[in-house]
C-alpha cells in the first residue's frame, strides 16, 4: 500500500521563490480559468475550449491562496515554462478521484494531498513562503481579491518564467537554470552531488494551448463524448476509457504453465507434494490479487468492477426467494390502501357536504333554519374537516408503507447474507 504524502516526503523537490520589484517587460500573470480538471498519463487535462492540457514536467511555480469574500473556496495557481499566463485551479472544479487513491468527505483535505499530489508528479517546483506555509500548518494565505493577488503574482513569476530545469543522468539531482544561459548548442556544467559531467541543451516550450483540429480524441464508448489522447477518464459520464483488468493482467508473475506441474510429474508426485503445490498455488492467486489491485490502478477504476445496485434491483433478482418468505403483516398493506383510499373519500365529501350547504341548501324561511351566514360557516368547517381527515390518513399510510419497505430490505439483506454465507461454505 502506498504511504500517504506528506510535506516531509515532498521537501526535497521544493524550491522557494521571494518577491522583488517588478521589472519594466516584466509579463502580466492574469489567470486563465477552469471549469474542470481531469488526469492525463502525464499531466492535467483542464477541459477548456483551447483543449488546454499541462504536463507535470513543464509546471514551473505553485501557488496557492484564497479570498477574504469567499473563504471556503481556495485555488492553486500553476506556471508553466514559458507561458506568460498561469491556469487557476478551483478546488471545486478538480475531479479528485482520478488523481488520489483515496477520498476524504472534506474538500479541504482532498485540496491539501492533490497540492501534494501535484509536487511529487515534478521532478522539482518553486512555491513561496506561503504556499510552504500551507503544506506546513494548513493555514492558507488570503488576498482581498483576484486583482491584489495577481500583482503578487506578478513579482514572482518574472523572475522564473525562463528558468528551465535539468537533470542529472548519473544520480538524478535536480537543478535549475537560466535559459538565457545556455547556448543554442547546449552547454556542459558539473554536477555538484556526483561530480558527473552533465549536458545542458535549450528545452521546447511548453505548449499547453493547443486547437481541438490539431489534436487526436479518443472516442468515449459509454457516451461518445471526444477526449484527449492519453486521458484516462471520460470528462462527460465519467467512465474509464482504458481497461484496467488488462493492465492488471500485464503485471501478473510468470504463466499458469510455469506455475503448474506437468501432468506426468502429477501423477509422480506424492501426497505431501500435492498439498505444497496447491498451497504454492494458492499463494501464487493471492499475489496475482494483491498485483491486480496494487496503487498502479486507480481507486475509481477498482470501484467500477463491483456492481452497485439499490435494494429495488436486488429486490428484482430475487424476486422467486422473497416470494416464499412468509409475510406476517400482509394484512398491513391491505390496510394502508384502505387508509388512502379512506382519505380521498374523506376529502371528496367535505367539499360536496361544503358545496350542498352553500349552492343547494334553500334560503332560511323561519327562525328555526340556519342562516346563511351560518350555512357558510358550516361550509368552510366540512371542508376544513374533509382535508384534516384525508390528511391523517395519508400521512398514517405512508408510515405504514415506510415499515414495509424496511422490512422488506432487511429480508433482501437477510437473503443476500445467506447466499454469501452458503457461496464461501
């Protein structure tokens, strides 16, 4: 099982960057927004009309902040090499599940471990001291609004927005440098850790824009929605777009052949050996299991193998077992029919009993006859009546039909543990 990210875990990829005053060409950082924000292989799909997709490679700067209007929303600003124009991050447009093998029920922590999520996918990235802050304590730095935010931006983002990064090929430390430095034919440099030689070649900017014409979709075959190439997941019904088992199956052990005895050396073999090779293969399934259902697969991808079904549909497929359950409380349902019907009677005949006393009942001719001031609050008091009447019979029979369908799920639940206990028997 993986272990979870932490800031300890991530340390070491993190570099901090200071404001300083702006520069004259120093570039505006206004944010392109996102509507959401799904996986790639090797980046973040961010769904926008642009097709605008980000690779984890070219991410430069990492921010993160919120406003004082709206605190319970927060954002991650990302850089990428060379691009001018950062893309803001909401953490109510981000699809969590296609980025972390687990889901918490608060927002706020899914926010904190994909901002973690994010800094180990690089092989190094900048954030400020309040970004650091953030990852360190959980308190989140809070700017009145986009405008003051995007200033600060501003002195940060000049300062890095040429810098790219390099790697060394012999013990893989990370370093940064300035593209202006380096020639068109590369320059060669030391590496301070391991003392190797290492070349430096000018990288090819990023290119996180591109039009839908030029790009390749794959064809989502649940609702024929058109996503990127590489893209795990469907942006519209959410289906994965990759199989899953097979890829699981690719990083099974060796072949039920090598694993098996022939059938000559079966017949050989003793009982003692009979017993260590079904043992043997025995183990051998429960690795293949463990393999199967390892990190490399996402938790939804798992998910989506088990079928959900409400208590309605199971109800359906045991539909001939439920039948020979005896019904002690049938007699329950007849009644509660009897009550609503009861109840629409009881309302049909205030208002006729209301209208017989307003339009038929004849005008009073002696003293000893109700008034027709009389006759119309008796009226209104049939009708009141009739609806209060109905009302009680309705609201009795539905919690009559609300116990029945309690019981009737706990029989599902009762059949379905029965199957189970006698399925592993």
């Amino acid at each position: 099982m993986a272990q979870p990210l932490t800031l300890a875990s991530v340390r070491q990829k993190l570099r901090i960057v200071k404001p300083k005053t702006i520069q004259k060409d120093a570039p505006l950082t206004r944010a392109n927004q996102t509507t959401r924000v799904t996986a790639l292989d090797d980046g973040l799909n961010l769904n926008r009309h642009d097709s605008g997709v980000v690779k984890y490679a070219d991410i430069s700067l990492i921010l993160a902040f919120r406003l004082d209007i709206d605190p319970d929303t927060w954002y991650i600003e990302l850089f990428v090499y060379r691009q001018p124009m950062p893309f803001r991050l909401s953490q109510k447009t981000i699809n969590y599940r296609q980025f972390l093998p687990e889901i918490s029920q608060r927002s706020k922590d899914n926010f904190s471990v994909f901002l973690l999520y994010l800094i180990n996918r690089t092989d190094s990235v900048y954030v400020d001291d309040n970004t650091l802050e953030f990852l360190s304590s959980g308190k989140i730095a809070s700017y009145p609004d986009f405008k003051l935010f995007e200033d600060y931006t501003r002195q940060l983002w000049f300062q890095l927005i040429t810098w790219m990064r390099f790697r060394c090929d012999h013990c893989g430390e990370t370093y940064w440098v300035d593209e202006a430095k380096v020639s068109p034919q590369g320059a060669k440099t030391k590496c301070v850790k391991c003392q190797h030689i290492i070349t430096v070649t000018r990288r090819e900017e990023a290119t996180t824009a591109q039009s839908k014409a030029r790009q390749r979709t794959v064809s989502c075959p649940h609702c024929h929605y058109e996503n990127l190439t590489g893209a795990q997941f469907c942006v519209m019904c959410q289906e994965p777009l990759v199989d899953f088992n097979a890829q699981s199956r690719k990083l099974t052990p060796a072949s039920s052949s090598q694993q098996k005895p022939s059938t000559a050396e079966q017949k050989k073999s003793s009982l003692p050996a009979e017993k260590s090779a079904a043992s043997a293969g025995e183990t051998s399934e429960k690795q293949v299991q463990i393999e199967s259902d390892g990190s490399g697969i996402p938790l939804q991808a798992r998910d989506k193998r088990i079928p959900e079904y409400s208590f309605r549909e199971l109800a359906t497929a045991l539909q001939d077992d439920i039948k020979t359950l005896d019904h002690k409380f049938s007699w329950y349902a007849g009644f509660a029919k009897a009550l609503q019907v009861l109840g629409f009677l009881f309302a049909v005949t205030g208002i006729f009993v209301g209208l017989y006393l307003v339009f038929v009942l004849p005008p009073p001719t002696s003293p000893e006859m109700l008034s027709e001031a009389q006759q119309s609050n008796y009226a209104i008091l049939s009708v009141i009546m009739g609806f209060l009447a109905s009302l009680v019979c309705l609201v009795v029979s539905n919690l009559i039909a609300l116990n029945l369908d309690i019981e009737r799920n706990t029989r599902i639940t009762a059949l379905l543990l029965q199957r189970l206990i006698i399925k592993t028997e």
